[in-house]
C-alpha cells in the first residue's frame, strides 16, 4: 500500500531552492541534510503528515558516476515542484507493480534515518517525472517527527500531464489533495494553508 510521503522541489543551488519557498510560503525551512551516494543536498519543510524538501545538486560532492534522482543532471531555469514521493511498505512488491523504469532499490542514509528508495537508472521517473519516486523507511522515525511546525500544510498537489487517464490509472495512491489534470507538458503545482493564507508554489 502506498501513502503520500513528501513532495521535492529542484533548484540549480540550495540557496535558491530554500529563498523560493521561504518566500512564496513566508516561513523559515529546517535543516536537512547530504546525499553522498548520490552527490546532492537538501532543507526540509515539516507539514504535518507530509514535508517538503528543497532539493540540488551539492557543489562539494564527487560526481556520483550515475544519473541522480529527480532527473537533477539535467535540471535548469528557476526553482520548482518537479517530483513527488509515495511511501511504501513493501517496496520489491510496490516496484513489480508499478510502470516501467521506476528503478530499483537502493539503500541509503542520512544521521538517524534509514531508507530504501526506487531509483531509475536515467534519473527520470515513468512518465516523465508525473509517477512517484516510491521511498520505503526502516526506522520508525520519520523526517516529520523532528521537523518544527510551523503551521504550514499542504491543501493541493496538481500533477498536469499530456494523459491524465494513463497517469491517474498507474498511480496506486488515493489522497484526496492530489489531483491529476490535462497539461501539455508535465508540470507540478501545489497550494498550502500557512499562517499567512493560501499560498502556491
């Protein structure tokens, strides 16, 4: 069974991803964290259930000698919402039952968190990015036990993508703040409550 887990948003630097959503949300981010398996870096954003992480490639880190998540190598333009993550409990089964290309498992951790997420081998995810990146936890804790609140949550994540039918028949998740529209290209929109209003990234 999958559950929504978090949403990521790219940046060509850190800095620019966390400026983009400190001020179109109006709250300060946490910390995060490094990737070394796959040379990238990251800040957190607790939102209840779920977190949003601004992730880039980490200008320190050797080259990974592979494609990084989220299709990053080929990232550019400004900050924006370009993956989403679904949680899984058995993720040998989640991966058998999802679209081609989802990727293979990989271990992975940062301090105390332990994890197993779907890597595909091109860093692009089926569908061009649209389906999850599917993460399996094997710790109990999760990011969002120790992430501050500070009151933000999110109201709507809006996939849009050239064939919403497909996409919303692949997807084995059903979470009533997401929805998957017609887009000529792919794309990620999403509007959150925070303390100052609705506000969108």
């Amino acid at each position: 069974m999958l559950t929504f887990d978090h949403i990521a948003l790219s940046a060509a630097t850190l800095e620019e991803g966390v400026e983009r959503v400190e001020t179109a949300l109006g709250v300060k981010m946490a910390g995060g964290g490094k990737h070394a398996l796959m040379g990238t870096h990251n800040r957190l954003l607790g939102m209840g259930d779920l977190y949003l992480e601004v992730i880039a490639i980490d200008p320190e880190a050797p080259q990974p000698g592979q494609a990084r998540w989220f299709d990053l190598d080929r990232f550019a333009g400004p900050p924006r919402l370009t993956n989403w993550v679904a949680r899984s409990d058995d993720l040998a089964a989640d991966i058998a039952a999802s679209p081609r290309g989802v990727g293979r498992p990989v271990a992975l951790s940062r301090g105390d968190f332990f994890w197993r997420m779907a890597v595909p081998a091109s860093g692009v995810l089926p569908f061009a990015g649209a389906y999850p990146a599917l993460i399996q936890w094997l710790t109990p804790l999760h990011p969002t036990q120790l992430l501050p609140d500070v009151g933000v949550r999110l109201k709507k994540l809006v996939l849009h993508h050239p064939r919403p039918k497909m996409l919303r028949a692949a997807i084995a998740l059903h979470d009533p703040r997401l929805h998957i529209v017609f887009g000529r290209e792919k794309a990620l929109t999403a509007t959150f409550h925070t303390p100052h209003g609705d506000r969108s990234l």
